[in-house]
C-alpha cells in the first residue's frame, strides 16, 4: 500500500499502543477471537460493530488494524467522517489492503455518492478476497442509507453489538492503561475522577492521557491530592 505515507510509520503511531484487542474491556463473548480472525486469518467473516459513542468502537477497529499488520498484512484505518465529500477517492487510495477497517458509518448515510462509492469499494474488497470491519452507532437497518444494495451487503456482516461499560468497567480501562505504563494510579483516584469529571470513556480516556504525562513530569502517583492539585477548575 505504497501509496500510503502511513506505512512508513511505525506501527504504534499508526494504531495506539492503548488501542489493542487485548487491551478492551467489556467485549461481548466471542467478539475479540472474531475481530482477531478477520485481522489475521484470510476468508475470515467481515464485521459490524455497533454500538453508542463511547462503547470503545474506534479501539477495536484500530485493535484489529495493528493485529493485522502484526500478522504480515497490509491494513488500513478510515474515519469516514474525514471523508465527507471525497469518499471515492478516499477508500480508491485503499485498494491495496488486505484489511481495512472504516468508523462512523452514519457519517455517510444519505450521501448517495458515498454509499456507492461504499458499494463499490465493498464489492472490490470482496473480490479481491480481503476483509473489512465496519463501525457504526446503530446497525445498518438502523441507518438512514439511501442504497439499498449497500445495506443488503452490510447486513452479511456478522454483528456485534458492544454494550455501555458500567462504573466496574470503566475502572477496569483505567487500570489496564496505567499497568501498561507503568504508572502508580490509587484506586481512590479512579473513583474521585468517575464522581468529579464524568463517566464519558472517550473524555476520561483523554483526561487521563494527560494526567499521565503530568504525573511523570512531577514524579507523583495518581493520588486524590494530585488530581486536586491538577485539575483544580473540575
């Protein structure tokens, strides 16, 4: 896929170290061993994940991007809302993958140029014996796509359905991506950020990015008092 300056990067700046299929907290039975398949095993069913903002769509659609490039093969990750007005030329650029995963279906529903170009590249992919990975917030009879076809052609996808993590899980993300840091983080700390700042997984994910870095700048554990101290406006 040379005609993508992305693969000359390394793989954890393509597709987050955080961002990986073991790394996911919460996924339905049977999900991570389907997503691992299709990323790495040719022939393997295609898939849709739905689910709401927030349910860690975008994680799994990278997990299995760099699971595929892990394996050998050429993978390619799209944002379809960045495509908004030159899907074509967008998914055109992707010909060349053996895997290719595209987030935020909604972002092209009702666009009639898109979902052909979607259909066509749907059908390319299919014939050329790659994989693909969809992502959507709610499933494709859910949708308000304008073709026909193009949903006929989703709804062979074998779907998964990803569930709102509770305050247990939420936890869970939040340890897994301290551990692998190697970060000290109280467990005080994790329920002082779910009381104080709110339980989005995408805002707390981020928040905690950043308090990570200033952590190792001070040379300070995750505690209650720091978060005090660095986050005093929350």
């Amino acid at each position: 896929m040379s005609r993508d300056p992305s693969r000359q990067l390394p793989l954890a700046l393509r597709f987050p170290p955080d961002q990986r299929l073991d790394t996911y907290v919460g996924a339905p039975e049977g999900a991570l061993a389907q997503l691992r398949a299709l990323a790495t095993v040719p022939g393997a069913d295609w898939a849709y994940l739905a689910g709401a903002p927030g349910t860690g769509k975008t994680h799994l659609a990278l997990g299995a991007c760099a699971a595929a490039e892990a394996g050998g093969r050429r993978a390619a990750y799209l944002p379809l809302r960045t495509g908004a007005g030159r899907v074509r030329e967008a998914l055109e650029a992707l010909d060349a993958a053996d895997v290719v995963a595209l987030d935020d279906m909604e972002a092209i529903a009702g666009d009639r140029a898109g979902e052909i170009a979607l259909f066509d590249f749907h059908n390319r992919m299919r014939a050329a014996g790659a994989a693909l990975l969809y992502t959507g917030v709610a499933a494709p009879d859910a949708l308000p796509l304008s073709l026909p076809d193009l949903r006929s052609r989703l709804a062979q996808c074998t779907r998964v359905v990803l569930p709102m993590l509770d305050d247990e899980g939420r936890r869970e993300v939040l340890r897994t991506r301290a551990r692998r840091r190697g970060l000290a983080v109280d467990d005080a700390a994790i329920d002082w950020l779910l009381r104080r700042v709110g339980r989005d997984l995408g805002g707390l994910t981020r928040l905690f990015d950043r308090l990570d870095r200033a952590a190792l700048a001070a040379q300070r554990r995750l505690t209650v008092p720091f978060l005090r101290q660095a986050l005093p406006d929350e």
